[in-house]
C-alpha cells in the first residue's frame, strides 16, 4: 500500500444506511485555537465519505466486537452512551 492512500480522521460524524450500502461520513478536528481558548465545545468538521456494502461494514464490526483487546474499550464507550443502563 502506498502511504499516499492513508488518511486520518478523527471522527465518524455520521453512519447512514441506505439500499444495502453503509456510508461513514467521516471527520476531522478544526484547528481553531480562538474556539479552545473560549472553553467552546468543537465538533469534527465531515470531510469524507467512505461507502461499503452493508454485509460487508456488518463483518467488519463484528470481527472488532469480538477482538478481546477491543473488549474494555467497547464496554466504556458504551457506557458514555447510556447504552448499558437496565430500563425499569
């Protein structure tokens, strides 16, 4: 792979699921030093969009959910969420 084909980004902004294709709208922090210094929250700007088949983002989250090192990592994320939270 060429290192030219890399790119980072630091946050999915959004995922949407449309006629079987999944699509990542994917984002990037602005560097707007104004912004940090006025205590303002600052959300990832979309930039990219990545498509894929749905069955084939499904494998793929299915092999990260069941890597034991993602493990911690998962349970925390999801508890910021409130996703573990029993209803009563």
């Amino acid at each position: 792979m060429n290192n030219k084909n890399i790119l980072f980004f630091d946050a999915i902004n959004a995922i949407n699921i449309n006629n079987g294709v999944v699509k990542l709208i994917l984002g990037n922090q602005p560097s707007n030093q104004m912004l940090e210094s006025q205590g303002k929250a600052i959300n990832p700007e979309p930039s990219q969009v990545v498509a894929m088949p749905l069955n084939s983002f499904m494998y793929a989250l299915a092999v990260f959910i069941k890597e034991p090192k993602n493990k911690e990592m998962i349970e925390k994320v999801q508890e910021a969420a409130g996703l573990n939270k029993t209803q009563q």
